[in-house]
C-alpha cells in the first residue's frame, strides 16, 4: 500500500474530528522488518489504552 494512502487517511479522520496516530517506518517495507520491535509494542500499548 503507497505511503501517500495512509497519510492521506490520517487527515481524513483528523480533519473529521477522530484520533488517529500514523508512524512512518523509512527505508522499511509493509513486514516493517527492520522496525518489528517498536511496531509491536506501540500495537500492544495501542491495545492496552483501548481496548481492556
């Protein structure tokens, strides 16, 4: 998925008045290999603040 699809949504539900956080992985592909670590634990923290 192009990069500029994500963003594109982000100020889509900013501009609606929802939250939204995006995080850019540079240089890296969609496995986000290189950043696997910090995606899953902002996944596991995303979970925590919403969803127990």
């Amino acid at each position: 998925m192009p990069v500029s699809f994500s963003v594109g949504l982000d100020e889509q539900i900013r501009a609606a008045g929802g939250q939204s956080e995006l995080y850019l992985y540079e240089k890296d592909n969609h496995n986000i290999s290189h950043y696997f670590s910090l995606a899953m634990q902002r996944t596991i923290d995303f979970f925590d603040e919403h969803l127990k």
